[in-house]
C-alpha cells in the first residue's frame, strides 16, 4: 500500500495539469461558446443587383367634371334703336300764341337743326326757327300779324328706353310786326319745354310751350330815375310733329 499512495500525488498532479489544458485550449472554447449562444438563422440578404419586382398600382379615377354657375345676363345700357348716332331734324308745329294778354292768335312754325348724341339717352344740337302769329281781331279792334325768325339750342332727353321724351330749346328771335304807324322790330331771347312720343324711328309728335321776352319797342324803351326799361313776352302752344334722318 506504501508503493500507491507514494504515486497518488503525482496521479492527482497529472488530472490537473489535464484538466487546465482542457480549459485553455481554443478548441475547446470555441465548442463551449458555439454550445452556449447558437444564432437564429437569418434570411439571406438580397443582392442589389436584383431589382426588387413592384406590382402596378391601379390608375386614379378621373376627377368629377365641375361645372361654374351661371352668371345672369345683364343687358348694357344702350340708346334706343332711333337715336343711336343723332343726326338732322326738321319740324312744323301749329297751334296758338299770344303777343297781347287775353289775345289768341293762329300760330304756326318750322324748325331744322342736328343733334349729335351725348349719352345713352341724351342729344344735343343746334336749330333753326321761324313762325308766324296770324292777325285776328279783338273786340272790333284788329290786332296785326307778326313774324319771327331764331336760331338757338336744343336738347332731347328720352326717358329710358321708352318712346317717351322731353326737349329743350333756348335762343335768340328778332321779330316784326306791322303796326298802324309803320312796322315794328324787335328781339330778345326765347325758351322752350316739349313733350312728345316717338311713332317710329324717324317721326315723332310732341306739344311744346315757347316764351319769348323782348322789349317792346327800342324807340319806346324809355329810362327813368330809377334805370327801368320796360319789357314784355309772347307766349306760344302749339303741337307739332318732326321728322329725323
């Protein structure tokens, strides 16, 4: 028994030495470690040569179609079909005038001028203008005939695009008159408001009052103290009809 145990520490020296061997050995490391963790497989990465396959994506549908709202229709202001570019008139109007107050005479006149337009419903223009005022008699008295002539300016003014219109005229007239001592002059300046109504593009009828203010006579026209000159007025009413073109 003394010849086993003289050997047992060299035996135990030997496992030691094995053991420890074992231990520091890669080999051996690499065993335990692969043993200890083991990876989960992982999917081969795909080569970036290879294009990955995309499905087409179907086509967006077409927008609904919109529509505007409608603007309503706004008709321009226009002049009426009659009095778009002006143009030349000519008149005869008859009725009754007044030199002497309570004095009706038989009135007659012309007149012809042009107008030009100014605005959707508005002409402006020159005349000319003559009458008459008839002799007549007067409680046994005669009252004699008097003539005049004017020229002036005149304005017309529909009323929308209705047949409907007014006019205005203002001048100046000189005027003779006979007389029991010879014939009487005169002048002065005159005024006028109408209204009438188209009948077609080229004729119309309208009643129109005229003032005329004037001295009576130059030769009678006397100064007093305080600078007076005595003046008077003949009226006329008369209803006419004028033709444009």
């Amino acid at each position: 028994m003394k010849p086993l145990f003289r050997y047992l520490p060299l035996a135990l020296a030997a496992f030691a030495l094995h053991a420890q061997a074992q231990s520091v050995s890669p080999a051996y490391e690499a065993f335990r470690n692969k043993s200890a963790a083991q990876p989960a497989p992982t999917q081969p990465a795909t080569p970036a040569t290879q294009p990955t396959a995309v499905s087409p994506s179907p086509p967006a549908p077409a927008p609904a179609p919109t529509y505007a709202a409608p603007v309503p229709y706004v008709a321009p202001a226009t002049a009426p079909e009659d009095e778009e570019d002006g143009g030349f008139f000519v008149g005869v109007q008859a009725g009754q005038g007044w030199i002497y107050e309570d004095v009706e005479q038989d009135a007659v006149a012309v007149s012809a001028g042009y107008r030009w337009q100014a605005g959707p419903w508005t002409q402006v223009g020159v005349e000319l203008s003559g009458g008459r005022l008839d002799s007549t008699d007067y409680r046994g008295v005669e009252v004699p005939k008097a003539t005049y002539k004017a020229i002036g300016a005149n304005a017309r003014f529909n009323f929308g695009n209705s047949p409907w219109f007014a006019t205005v005229r203002g001048g100046y007239f000189d005027a003779k008159q006979d007389g029991y001592y010879g014939e009487l002059s005169t002048d002065g300046g005159y005024a006028g408001v109408a209204i009438g109504v188209d009948i077609n593009r080229h004729f119309n009828i309208h009643l129109g009052y005229t003032g005329f203010v004037y001295a009576d006579d130059y030769n009678d026209c006397y100064y007093d103290d305080d600078d007076y000159c005595d003046f008077s007025r003949a009226d006329t009413v008369m209803l006419g009809i004028e033709a444009r073109f």
